[in-house]
C-alpha cells in the first residue's frame, strides 16, 4: 500500500474556493477502485491549511489517481490560487 499526506495552503482570498475543490475532489477520489482512504482535514490555527491523508492499493492505482480530470483541474488552479507548491509526503507505516 502507498501512505501520502498532501498539505496544501490557499491563499486567504481563495480559501472558499480550493475548499469547495478539495472537497469534490474528496467524492470523486472516494469512488476510486484503488482509494482506501482519502481524509481531507482543515487547520484549527490556519484555517487555509488543508491536510490530505491517503491510502492507495498500489503504485497504478494512484498513478490512475493522478491522471483523473479533477485532480488535473486541481493542479491548474493550484497554480494561483495556493500559497506554495503543494508538500506531498510518501510514507511507510511503522
């Protein structure tokens, strides 16, 4: 299995915005065949912090994960409506 955590800052004007797209990222992700979880949280201190927590079956299915339209429409509005690049974190469980 393949442990992502995902932060992502939005910039304060388009806090609502990329909320709303992270959330339907979140449905559409859900119906996924290899997603088993896909977690979206949002700072208490920094309300435009927003952590992703995910597991995927394998290396194809987040491959396939990454190609969907809406994760590509996401990677297009991320280029001005977020703060930073996105931090993405592969990890082992332990």
């Amino acid at each position: 299995m393949i442990y992502i955590t995902a932060i992502i800052k939005a910039k304060v004007e388009y806090r609502e915005e990329v909320s709303k797209a992270l959330q339907h990222m979140v449905t559409k992700t859900r119906e996924e065949k290899a997603c088993i979880q896909y977690d979206l949280h949002q700072g208490q201190d920094d309300e435009n912090t927003f952590i992703f927590y995910e597991i995927w079956k394998d290396q194809e299915g987040l491959d396939k994960h990454n190609k969907q339209p809406y994760i590509l429409a996401f990677g297009e509005l991320a280029q001005e409506k977020l703060q930073e690049n996105p931090q993405i974190y592969l990890t082992d469980k332990i």
